[in-house]
C-alpha cells in the first residue's frame, strides 16, 4: 500500500516554483504610437508626406522596426530602424507616391525588440491602419472649377439683388 506523503508533495511543489523564478524570465517591451490610424489624400503621380510618432513606454531601452505591410514599392518609411531610451520618442515620415488612382488599405508594422539579450526577450508591436485615396490631377482641376462656379453663381445673385434694391429705392412706385 502506497502511502501519501505531504511533505514529499510540499518538495515538489517548492521545487517547482523555485526554477521558475529563478529560471530566465520573459520581458515584453512597450510600444506607442500616435496617431492610431492615418489617412491620406493623394494626386496620382505626386508625393505626399504624412507623420506618426513612436514612443517606447517600457523602462529599458529597445530597438525598433517598422514597415509596411503591403503596397511596399508606393509607400517609403523614414526612419525604418532606429533606438529608443525609455519614454524616448521618434518621428517617422510616411511617404505616398501611387501611380494609380483608388482607394488603398493597408497597415504600417511597429515592432520593438529589446536590446537586453538576457532570458527570453519578447518582441511587441502595434499596426497602424492606413488609408490611402488617389485621384487624378483632372479630379482637382473639376473640384476647382466648381468652387470658382459656385462663387461666381452667389456673388452675381448678390449683385442682381443690390441691384434690384437700389432700383426700388430710386424709382418708388406710388
């Protein structure tokens, strides 16, 4: 007959919890960005430049990557890889340049990657969601066309009502 014993039990279990504190412990490094999503407006053919801002929140300093996920030949990233301090913070310029007019939906990956290589380091990341609308130059070219119209319409029913004012005023009818 086999007989329980707690003491050996209480071996184990104090054995068990002492190699996984002492064993090498997993680190996460902390990841910010702002703004949370970015949407752009674009002319085919023309470059368009936008910013996010990258902010390590963790208290150890990291190394961190970034690219884009798709649309890769029509979307350059500067800088790409870079070092943060702890709450150090970094720019990065998004630059746009689509040869073809659309709608484009991709996400921009932010990675960081401890410098420590002591245990087991793991890496943390964010997507940022970008939006990117393409039109031709001609699209412009009828918007403005349309505003000047627009303009011309109001200012001349303003005219022709100043007008017609001052005609009652200067000839009454009894």
């Amino acid at each position: 007959m086999v007989r329980y014993n707690p003491i050996k039990k209480l071996g184990w279990v104090t054995m068990t919890l002492v190699c996984l504190f002492l064993a090498n412990q997993a680190q996460a490094i902390g990841v910010g960005v702002k703004p949370k999503e970015i949407n752009i407006l674009a002319i085919t053919g023309r470059e368009v430049i936008s910013e996010f801002l990258v902010v390590n929140i963790s208290q150890e300093p990291a190394r961190y990557e970034i690219y884009p996920d798709g649309l890769q030949r029509e979307l350059k990233l500067e800088p790409t890889d870079f070092r943060l301090e702890p709450d150090g913070s970094q720019i990065v310029k998004v630059k746009v340049n689509l040869k073809n007019p659309g709608r484009f939906n991709t996400n921009i990956s932010v990675v960081a990657h401890p410098l420590a290589n002591a245990g087991l380091a793991a890496a943390s990341g964010v997507k940022i969601p970008i939006t990117i609308v393409s039109c031709g130059w001609w699209i412009w070219y009828l918007v403005g066309v349309l505003v000047v119209a627009c303009l011309v319409a109001i200012f001349g029913v303003k005219l022709l009502k100043n007008r017609k004012i001052k005609d009652l005023k200067n000839n009454p009818k009894v």
